[in-house]
C-alpha cells in the first residue's frame, strides 16, 4: 500500500514532466504527449510515466521511440528540480485506457436500447 509520500513524490514527478514533455524537448515526435499518471517503486528508485498521445499508430511508436531517447535527459532535469536522495530512473509507458475506454463506448452504441422495465404496483 503506498503511503503519502510516494503519492506526493510521484505527483510531483508527473507535474514536472509534464512540464518538461511540453517546453523543453524539442523533439516532433513526441509533440502532443501528455502525462496521464506517474507510479514510483516503493524505494522510490524508478518512476515509471504513463502518457497519452492520440494519433495513428504510426505517431505512436515514433513517441515511444522518442520518449525512450529522452529518458536520460529527463531524469537529468528531474534531479536538479527535485530534491530528492536518488534520482528515480523513468521508464515511459504508453496509456491504453483511453483506447479503451473509446472502444467500450462504441460498443455500448451499437447496443439496441432496454425495454423500458414495467412498474410493479
């Protein structure tokens, strides 16, 4: 169970990010990544970054391909923004659940609307 620390680390973590993510990569491939969550190991020494980047699969694996150049510049920047005892390693992963979700919401279109239930006086 995660204590409140890790939450705040990881929080934290993910503004920062973020941050960094919209001003100051300059890499196009990753342009309209936006970090959706941020999961820190309980020793605080890995930081894995969910993102979301809605596109063609094509974008997506150039963003991956990107992200994954850029993990070392981003820790580098992480350290000197947050004072922490280790420099957590980030790791980006991609966030399916927006896709998901869309699928399910479609599906649930497709459904043919319930019989309305009758009242049971």
């Amino acid at each position: 169970m995660k204590s409140g620390r890790d939450k705040r680390i990881a929080e934290e973590i993910r503004r920062e990010v973020s941050q960094i993510l919209h001003y100051e990569l300059s890499d196009p491939r990753i342009s309209g990544a936006t970090v959706t969550g941020v999961k820190v190991s309980p020793d605080l020494r890995l930081a894995r970054v969910y993102y979301a980047l809605p596109g063609a699969e094509e974008k997506k694996a150039a963003a991956a391909a990107g992200l994954k150049k850029s993990e070392g510049f981003v820790r580098h920047l992480l350290t000197e923004r947050i004072d922490m005892k280790f420099s957590p390693r980030v790791e980006f992963f991609y966030d399916e659940s927006f896709e998901i979700d869309e699928k399910i919401q479609k599906i649930f279109a497709k459904l043919p609307p319930s019989p309305e239930e009758p009242d049971s006086d």
